[in-house]
C-alpha cells in the first residue's frame, strides 16, 4: 500500500538484512534471508491485487507474518536449530505477536500513510 518512489533497492536491503539476521542470531545463511524474501514476495504480491485500505492491508500484515513465522519455524526445524512443538508456538509465540502488530498498524496506519504521501510529492 505504501510505497516509496525514491531511487533504493528494496530487494538490496532486505538481502542485507536477511543476512545480518541469519548471521547474527543462527550463525548460517539461508533461515531468515529466505523468510524475509518470501514474506516480502506476500507483500508484493497481495498489496497489487488488494484494494486499497486499512482492512486490506491488515489482511496483507497477517499472510506475510504468518508466512515469515512459519517458514522461519520449519527452516529452524529442519535445521535442527529449533524443536519447539506448533501448538506452542502459535499459543505462546504468534498469536501475541499477530495481535500487536495488528494493534501497531490500526493505531499507526494514517500517519504513516499521510508521511508516504509528503515523500512522493
């Protein structure tokens, strides 16, 4: 939904990031940087089939963690990083994590919009 028209690479930072997060909290490459990517693809492809506004974009927010979360969690799983059991994970992890960032995107959703709006113009 909101998008910036400036020239940066988007896919250039989120591999960065993707990369300094596998490095940093799995010590190897590939866990986070494809969650990241995949979740970033979600976005992408929901937000230009979508209409536009905040119950959309909500519903956008939702995939793209779930997607992240769970690839993360398999990734992790196969891995060996991880042996956390999904009953438990959804309870005690994901759901608190779906309810703030629903509550961050329904109390922020305008002013970042009205700040996307001054940028482009």
């Amino acid at each position: 939904t909101f998008e910036c028209y400036k020239s940066i690479s988007f896919w250039t930072w989120l591999i960065l990031c993707g990369l300094f997060f596998d490095l940093y909290y799995t010590e190897s490459v590939g866990i986070y940087l494809t969650a990241f990517l995949l979740s970033a693809y979600s976005i992408r492809y929901l937000d230009q089939r979508l209409p536009y506004g905040i119950f959309p974009s909500t519903i956008t927010l939702l995939c793209s963690q779930l997607i992240f979360s769970f690839v993360s969690l398999a990734a992790s799983t196969v891995a060996g990083l991880g042996g956390i059991d999904i009953f438990a994970f959804t309870i005690l992890s994901l759901l608190p994590s779906l309810v703030f960032n629903i509550l961050i995107e329904l109390i922020f959703y305008r002013p970042i919009e009205s700040l996307t709006y001054i940028i482009n113009n």
